[in-house]
C-alpha cells in the first residue's frame, strides 16, 4: 500500500434531471452556495459539506441515488428542513441501531441526503486516519 498518499475528502456526485432547478433547489430549500458551474455540471458547499451534481435524463437513477452528510447541530438542522418541506416521507430524526442520530431529506429528483450526527454519549468512534 502506498504510504505516502492520503486520502483527504469524498465528494458525491447526485444526477439531476434539471440542472438549473437543482441548484435552485439545494440553495433555496437546503441552505447550500454555488461555487462553481460549468454548463450540465455543479459544485455546491454548506460549510465543510460538498455536493457535486451532474446533469442527467434518467430520473429512475436519481430516484435510486443517496448520499450522507456528517454534521453537528442535527436537530436544529432538522428543524430548519422541516419547514422547507424536503424531509422524505420515512426520514423523520430518530437514532439508528448503529448509534447514529439520523434523518433523510429528499431532493426534486428524488435523490436522498442522509444527515447524520453521532451523539456525545455515543460509544462509537469514527475513524479519520
């Protein structure tokens, strides 16, 4: 294995059927800034969190895509997106069986963005080494 490299930051790539309409989207309704867009693809940032999206024409693909995205503060957040009306259906907050404090919001394409916290009494340890 090589030593000298170092693996720093996942990015996920979500489909969108309109690309315009999903920047819109994940700036109005989730809070996110655009930094960048080039044409049928997209960055978005929400402090340390990065979004990419790609423009693409099969919306059964986004239906079938997800992302997770660590945060810190979830009920508040949870709060902020259920007055934006994007929780999924089956997201609501609640505590995973894997310690995880979690909820799930729904984009306009159907992609679903998993928001997790680990709580301060949790005795699971994340690695970031």
């Amino acid at each position: 294995m090589n030593t000298t490299s170092k693996f720093l930051s996942a990015v996920p790539v979500l489909p969108a059927v309109d690309i315009a309409a999903t920047i819109a989207f994940y700036e109005q309704q989730l809070g996110f800034t655009t930094e960048f867009q080039y044409d049928d693809y997209a960055g978005l940032r929400r402090g340390g969190a990065q979004i990419h999206l790609r423009q693409c024409s099969d919306r059964q693909l986004a239906e079938n895509t997800s992302c997770r995205i660590n945060v810190s503060g979830i009920e508040a957040l949870y709060d902020e997106y259920q007055t934006q009306n994007v929780i999924h259906p089956d997201g609501a907050l609640t505590t995973k069986p894997w310690g995880l404090n979690e909820f799930t919001a729904l984009d306009l394409n159907g992609n679903c963005v998993v928001f997790a916290e680990q709580p301060a009494t949790s005795n699971r340890r994340d690695r970031t080494d």
